[in-house]
C-alpha cells in the first residue's frame, strides 16, 4: 500500500494529456544481482551503450529537486541516450523543463490495475506510450535508496526494459519491512547502507552503473514564463520590491512549527530588515493562510495557489527564505537563495531517519544555509518524531531561540536600513 502523500506544498495541476496503460498484476522475476557499494563489481549496465533510458522517480517535490544531480552525470554518462523521466503529477511542473532529460511524463502512484500517464504535449505522450509498451527501453532506473511506497518499481517493470536497476531493499530497515522479496524483480540492485545525504546515494548508485561524477551541485532549471510570472506577482502584490522574504510555513503537521510561532518570528524578521513577505504555499494550504495572514503586522502576501513552476521562481526571486523541511526548502538551496530551514529531528535523534538532516538537508553552499532543530526528541519520541497529526518534537523551539540565529543568517545577506538597525 503506498504511503499517504503530504499535502500539496506547491500548487500543479496535471499536465493536459493522458493515456491509460495496462500493467502486470504481478511484476517479472529478474535476475536480482545484488551489488555492494564501493566494491569493483559494478552493476550490469552499459551506460555509452544505451540508446534509450527510463528513470522513474516517484517521489514528492524535495526528491526531484535532489535527483537533479543524479540527472546532469546520467546525462553525461549517456549522452547520445534518449531519456525519459517519469514522475508524480505534483512534480511535473518543476521537472517539465529539466535540460537533462528528452522527456517528462507523469503518473499517479498505481499500486494496482492499471497506470494513466500524463504530458503537456499529445506526441511526447504518444511516443512514450509506443515505447513504454513495446520493450524499446534499454535500461529503466529506480533511483530511490529508501522505501518505494509509490510503485515506482511497478511503473519500472511495466517498461518491459532490458534491464531494470535500483537500490537493494536491504538498505534500510523500513525498506526491508515495506518491500521485503523486491529485490529478486530488478535485473541488479545496489546494497548502499552507508550514513550518507539522499544526493550522494543517487550519485553512488550511477558510479555502480559506470557512470562518472563530474559535479554534484543541484541544477534545476524553470520556465522563463514562471520567471516573468513571478516578477508579475512582485510588482502587483509587493509593490514591486526589490527585496523581498519568502517564508513557508506549511508542511506535514509533526513537521511545522505552530504557525503562530512562525508568525510572530516573521514579524521580528520583517520588522529588523524592513522587507515584505511573500508566504509560499499550495492551495491546499489556502484556509492556513487566510488565518497566517492576519497574525503578520509587516507587508505581506500570500503566494498561495500559483503554479509549482511560478512559486519556484518566486523563492528564487527572494532576499532568503524562512521554511520547514519541506520541498521550498529545497528549491530555494537549488536557485541560491539563502535558506534557514527549521526541522522538528532532534541533535540526538538517529541520523538515519527519514526527518533527519544528516539526509535530507538542503543541498548545496553551506554558507547559504542554516539548520535549526531541537536539541533532542520529546517523549516519547526516540529515533526521531513518531507523532505525526500535530506538531510535538518542533514545538521545543520558540521564537526566543529562533530569531538570533536567522537574523544573524539573513544579516548576511541583505542589510538591515540605518534607522532600523537603529531602532533594534
């Protein structure tokens, strides 16, 4: 059974075109080599050689944005490769525009029955289509280390490819509960249990497919429309400031601070630096913002219900962003924006939890981003936050503990006017 996915923290709405495929009940018994990570045995896979290559990546907006480094060394790896990418319909209008890949389509997850494919454009849709239910791939990619709890190895197999590659499903304990006996429908998979960032795994996994990494900054790429939609957003609802803060303050509930905590911070914030604030969020979000936004006495608005693509250009466009461990987080370490992101995993947690930072951190200058967690879990919480429909670890943290330290962070990068400065 898949995992419940998290609210939308961005709005996408599913691309125009749709076919429905059949799949196998049950997917095709591989050869299921199992590949240590770091050894000289690599896995099967001819990556110069491969003229058509599917990677699906099944996973919410935070994970495309990490796989990006994965994309641009495949990319190099197997350059005369068409490559295919198949993703969730959320993160479509973040992945549509990748310079790395030839195309994007997107799927619900499909546990079971059958799985309706999506594109922008009916002959992207209907060449995939042609080459997904003839075998045409030489090679499909599961690039997910933890546990698949959208099928992707379901819409993997469905490819009928050569070959079929992922991670072994002794990686972590939860993957060996959840997909215990996947491991024997992959032609190899890669045993990884190192402690180590989501991005570096995917990058071990191509190195174990011969591939090379020449470099493991994020590369995420938008649409100019976003960018000019963004601005379009500036000058109608910032009165076109020129600096302005993103904040977003919405998440899965154990993992957002109490959004009057995170409103009164925002309040010292805006008032030390004298900026607007834009509030990023999904239209799922639009009840919490209409009760977020009167509690903010600076000049704000709220971002709420623009596109995936355009809200990205928006956090690209900000002074800093101030967010929970969720997918703008992400995107704002991707398009350099300085970054203070508040976690709800404890110093002394586990570490490889699925919460953890030592995982899942923004990727990219450590100068451009500050983590702020708990010193510990809360009982009764252990390895990491096991209460999961209020806020319970992330509640140790108030305003008094946060404000210094992000104000010293953004400080860094835009500067607080004389008679503010002044005045605090």
């Amino acid at each position: 059974m898949p995992k419940p996915a998290p609210p939308h923290t961005l709005g996408n709405p599913k691309p125009s075109f749709s076919a429905r495929v059949q799949l196998s009940v049950a997917p095709t018994v591989r050869e299921g080599l199992v590949v240590n990570s770091g050894g000289a045995q690599r896995l099967p896979v001819d990556l110069a050689g491969c003229r058509r290559i599917l990677v699906v990546r099944l996973d919410f907006i935070g994970d495309w944005v990490l796989t990006t480094p994965f994309l641009a060394n495949l990319r190099a790896g197997a350059p005369a490769a068409e490559i295919t990418i198949v993703v969730l319909n959320r993160v479509f209008d973040l992945a549509r525009s990748c310079r790395f890949v030839d195309r994007v389509v997107a799927v619900d997850p499909a546990p079971e029955g059958p799985a309706t494919f999506y594109a922008a454009d009916e002959s992207v849709l209907d060449g995939f289509v042609a080459d997904y239910t003839s075998g045409a791939f030489d090679l499909a990619v599961v690039p997910r280390w933890d546990t698949d709890f959208n099928a992707a190895l379901r819409i993997a197999d469905g490819s009928k490819a050569a070959r079929v590659i992922g991670f072994s499903e002794t990686n972590t304990a939860h993957r060996q509960e959840k997909n215990r006996g996947e491991d024997r429908f992959y032609s190899a998979v890669l045993k990884d249990e190192a402690l180590a960032h989501e991005v570096e795994h995917k990058l071990e996994l191509l190195v174990a497919m011969g591939g090379t990494v020449a470099g493991r900054d994020l590369q995420l790429d938008l649409d100019p429309a976003d960018d000019l939609r963004a601005s379009a957003f500036r000058e109608d609802r910032l009165g076109g400031a020129r600096q302005f803060l993103a904040v977003a303050p919405f998440t899965v509930p154990r993992k957002q601070l109490p959004l009057e905590r995170t409103a009164a911070l925002v309040n010292r914030l805006a008032a030390a630096f004298d900026l607007p604030v834009a509030v990023i969020g999904s239209p799922v979000h639009a009840g919490d913002a209409e009760a977020f936004l009167p509690q903010l006495d600076c000049q704000a608005a709220v971002a709420v219900g623009l596109s995936l693509g355009t809200s990205a250009a928006l956090i690209g466009q900000a002074s800093a962003l101030i967010g929970m461990d969720s997918g703008p987080a992400h995107i704002a370490a991707a398009l350099e924006t300085p970054v203070a992101v508040i976690f709800n995993h404890g110093v002394a947690a586990s570490p490889r939890h699925a919460s953890s930072p030592e995982r899942f951190a923004p990727w990219g200058d450590p100068g451009r981003v500050l983590i702020l967690r708990p010193d510990r879990p809360l009982s009764p919480c252990t390895d990491g936050c096991v209460v999961y429909d209020v806020a319970h670890c992330i509640t140790q943290l108030d305003v008094d503990d946060l404000f210094p330290p992000i104000a010293d962070f953004v400080g860094r990068f835009v500067e607080a006017p004389a008679e503010v400065r002044t005045a605090n």
